[in-house]
C-alpha cells in the first residue's frame, strides 16, 4: 500500500467532503483497478437524543466505485465508514456522505455522468463501457430518471403549436406535439387516437386553450377536426413540404405513366426516364446556358433544354407541369391569391394531379394559410429525425415511458443536466 495526500486526491477527484480523508493505494488482483483506502469520519461524539458521549464501534467496509480519468483504468474507493455507539439509549450511528446513497456502491458522480451521457446520441452499451459500468446501471439510472414525478402545467400552451405522428414501439404510432416557437416537445402520448388526444389537451382551460394561434400539421383531415374542437381560434396551416411532397408525387407518377407508353430505345423514354430530377428542380434554377454532354442521350444539351423537350411528349405532362410548378412558386413567394385562383384550375393535368388539386380544394383555407404563415411542421419532422436516430442507435425500444425519457433527455428542454443528483438519489 502506498501513501497519499488527501488534499491533492480530493482535488484531483472533485471531491468537497471534508468527513472523508483519504489515506493510500493500492491495485486490485486485476491490476489494473487502482483502490483508493479511505475513511468517512462521523462529525459527532454525543448522542443526539441523550446527549451522552458516543463510543468507538468499528467500521463498515464497502467498495465504491468511482469515476475514471481513463476508462482502460478504473478506480475504486475502499471507504471505511466510522460507526459509534451509545451505551445509554443503545443506538448506534453510521458516517454516511453526500458521495453515495445508502445501500450503495456507486457513487453519485458516476450516475450523473450516465445521465450527461443519456443526453447525447449513443447506445446504452457503449455508455456502460465508458463510465466502468453494467447496462443494466445504465438502464436503472434510465428508470430512476423516467419515474421522477413530472409536474404538468395545464395553465400555459403555446401560441403556435405543430402535430404529427411517429413510429415507435412494437411499430405503433405516437403522437407528438411540439412548439412551433421554442422548437420543445409539449407531449408525447402512446397513441393518435381521437380520444386520447382530446383528453390531454381538455385538461387545459378553455382560456388557456383559445389562446392558441396556429396549429400546423400534415393533410391528415383526422386532425384537423381535433384543432378546431380544441382550439376555437387557431388557425389550422398544411405544413409546405407535404403540399410540395403531394404535388411531386403526383407529377412524378403521370411522368411514368407517360415513359411507358414509349419503347426503351425512344429519346422520348430517355429524357422521361433517366433525368427526371431535372423535372422536379425549380424552373428558374435549371441550367439555360452551359451544355453538357449526356451519355443516354448521346448529345450535349442544357437542363432546360432536356425538360423543355421532355415535356413535348404529352401535353397533358406540360400541363401538369406547369400547374405544378407554378403552385410551388406561389407557396415560395407566399402568394396566397394566385394559388387561390391556380386551385380552380380546370386544364387536362392527369388524374393523379386531379385528385391532389380535390384534396387542396377540400383543404383549401388550411392550404391558403400555408402560403401566408412562417409557420411550418419543419420543428416536429425535425425532432421525429431524431427520435428515429434514437430508435437506430438501440436497434427499438419495446417500452413506451423508457423511449419517451430517452427523448426527453436528448431534446432541447432535457431537465437533467447539473442538478440530477438531488433528483435521482
């Protein structure tokens, strides 16, 4: 055993109990494990209820494990904790620190270091293997976390508010609401069903409620009639990217139509077929002047050139085209009057396109409030592209509260961060 200086060791440990004195080391049989000896001294020599002096009544041994400058190298603390005893009222007491809980032997700097860990993007495995721990510690410290009691406030909601769903759990889906401002998770419930939505949110006041703007979402019609039985003054906006994604879709699915009733050899298949990213591009941001050689096609042509003589191939294509590009223009431009009048459009665009056209029409004051409103789903797809890396990262959860602690511990409004400790003892 060698000696050691207690000021510098409890320095170098950050460590700012003054009961606890260290006094050597030595390394474990695996000789790798470097234990630090020391003893935690009880700061009393009467009884607290006799007030008679307290006698010597020997040592608790216990091992506790403690944080490492270098996982390869793990270190221990054999902490010997003083117990003194009163002959009068025969109690006998037991030093204890705000270093480890009782009936413990991690110590609480290693359980806030797992839940720092918890707040980033790593699998619960590698975190054990970095903090010298089990999964298992990992995943108690996970649970001890989750089961804090969380203090509903129903007296405050957002003024701008997104909704979506994800897939979680045994692949169900999960709704999610999230502030369309501060960009922070509101709720998280284990399923979309009408019933449970309506019986969160009816907890908040109607006042509380009414104060609610905005309320963006995909063009699900199911939740739309939730916003406007929920919130009587918000304004219900289609998310742009989901107007956009319907409209794509749509022209992209009459392009195929059009390429398959030509044969393979045909140009007219090649430039349908091959370059149909040039097809979904901005019109404005196509290529007009520099040539480049294209090897489908074996000429050397420009951007707008291949669209311009891909679209020849069926008018009905160029008037899907056009339709398509224009209502993306106006929602760019946050011109809510010439999408109004492109929504009453009546040109031979397909059926596909027919059918999305219905669709904003039926949604056609939520679509209009799209081109107007900042406002957009972009937060809540956002936050769903994390928690998807979260499920990636565990390979799934199969339990609810345990994926909804994790989220909340890598969102933006985790509530451990410096002070776990008191909460998680």
């Amino acid at each position: 055993m060698s000696s050691l200086d207690d000021y510098s060791t409890k320095l170098l440990l950050d460590i700012k109990d003054n009961n606890l004195v260290f006094s050597g080391f030595y390394l474990a049989k695996d000789h790798v494990t470097k234990v630090l000896i020391a003893e935690l001294i009880l700061p009393i020599t009467s009884c607290p209820n006799c007030h008679d002096p307290l006698v010597h009544n020997g040592h608790c041994l216990s091992h506790i494990h403690y944080l490492a400058f270098d996982a390869s190298k793990p270190i221990q603390i054999e902490l010997h904790k003083q117990r003194l005893y009163c002959r009068t009222c025969h109690r006998s007491f037991m030093a204890t620190s705000p270093l480890i809980n009782k009936h413990c032997f991690i110590a609480n700097p290693v359980k806030q270091k797992v839940i720092n860990d918890l707040t980033v993007d790593r699998s619960m495995k590698d975190i054990a293997c970095s903090d010298n721990v089990s999964s298992n510690t990992v995943l108690r410290t996970l649970i001890k976390f989750k089961k804090q009691p969380q203090v509903d406030d129903y007296d405050y909601l957002p003024e701008h508010i997104g909704v979506d769903e994800f897939r979680g759990v045994n692949r169900q889906l999960h709704f999610i609401c999230v502030d369309g401002d501060s960009h922070q998770i509101i709720k998280i419930l284990p399923t979309r069903l009408k019933k449970d939505i309506m019986a969160f949110f009816e907890k908040f006041p109607l006042i509380v409620r009414s104060k609610v703007k905005t309320v963006t979402m995909d063009l699900n019609a199911y939740y739309q009639d939730i916003a406007h039985a929920l919130f009587p003054n918000a304004q219900v906006i289609i998310d742009r990217f989901h107007i956009v994604q319907m409209l794509n879709r749509s022209f992209n699915q009459l392009r195929v139509q059009t390429m398959k009733r030509f044969d393979h050899r045909d140009r007219r298949y090649i430039l349908l077929k091959y370059y149909w990213k040039s097809y979904l591009t901005p019109y404005n941001k196509l290529e007009v002047k520099r040539v480049k050689y294209y090897k489908h096609l074996r000429d050397c042509m420009t951007q707008e050139q291949i669209v311009e003589e891909g679209l020849d191939a069926s008018p009905k294509l160029r008037a899907a085209y056009d339709l398509m590009q224009t209502l993306r223009q106006s929602l760019t431009e946050h011109d809510s009057k010439q999408m109004a009048k492109l929504l009453k459009s009546r040109a031979d665009v397909g059926g596909q396109m027919k059918t999305t056209l219905k669709t904003f029409k039926r949604n056609r004051k939520a679509v209009l409030n799209a081109a107007t409103s900042k406002y957009s789903n972009g937060c809540v797809e956002g936050t769903n592209r994390r928690i998807k890396q979260i499920e990636r990262t565990a390979y799934g959860y199969r339990n609810f509260s345990n994926l909804t602690a994790r989220i909340m511990l890598e969102s933006k409004n985790a509530v451990l961060k410096e002070n776990t400790l008191s909460k998680i003892a």
